[in-house]
C-alpha cells in the first residue's frame, strides 16, 4: 500500500446494478484499508434479498473529509459529478464543433 492509499479519503457509495440507481454514500472514511474493510462488513451484512434486487457497494476515492454525514457527501458528490459532465462535454464541444 502507498502513503496516499493510507491518507486518502474513500466514499462508499451504494447503487443498483440492474437500474443504475444510485442510493448516494454510505460513508467516508479514511485509507484504503478501512474502506475495504468497511466495503466488506457492508456486503457480509447485506440481506440477501437487497442484493437479489441489484444493491451494490463500490469504493470511490473523493476529497471529502472522514466521517462527513451521508446526505451531505452524497450532495457534494452530485454537484463533483455534474461539474464533470460539464466539463467533458464543454471539452468534447471543443474537439469535435460539427457534433452540435
């Protein structure tokens, strides 16, 4: 594990594979290593029948701080991926002007 894999922040996030709903964060801890960990003890304790009906979790690295209320992370990571799909579609504008 590198130095930035221990002091870096991680955002467990839960979504539906079979809708592509997202469910928003669960949690924002602090090294790779809890996450998993956290990753882990959410999927050991998942009821089976959430899990049948698509329910995920995956690990997603963020600049939000450890410990951070779910609902606050969830609304700061929706505005991250706006601002994001923005910009890769205001740099794809720019590469290819005959698309639009």
């Amino acid at each position: 594990m590198t130095r930035n894999d221990l002091t870096c922040s991680y955002a467990i996030i839960r979504h539906n594979i079979r809708t592509y709903r997202s469910d928003g964060v669960v949690e924002v801890v602090k090294g790779l290593h809890l996450a998993e960990n956290t990753l882990h003890n959410l999927q050991a304790s998942q009821d089976p029948r959430d899990h049948h009906q698509g329910w995920r979790y995956f690990i997603e690295k963020t600049a939000q701080k450890p410990g951070i209320d779910p609902r606050e992370a969830t609304l700061l990571r929706q505005q991250e991926l706006e601002v994001r799909e923005s910009t890769a579609s205001t740099g794809t504008e720019k590469l290819n002007p005959e698309s639009a």
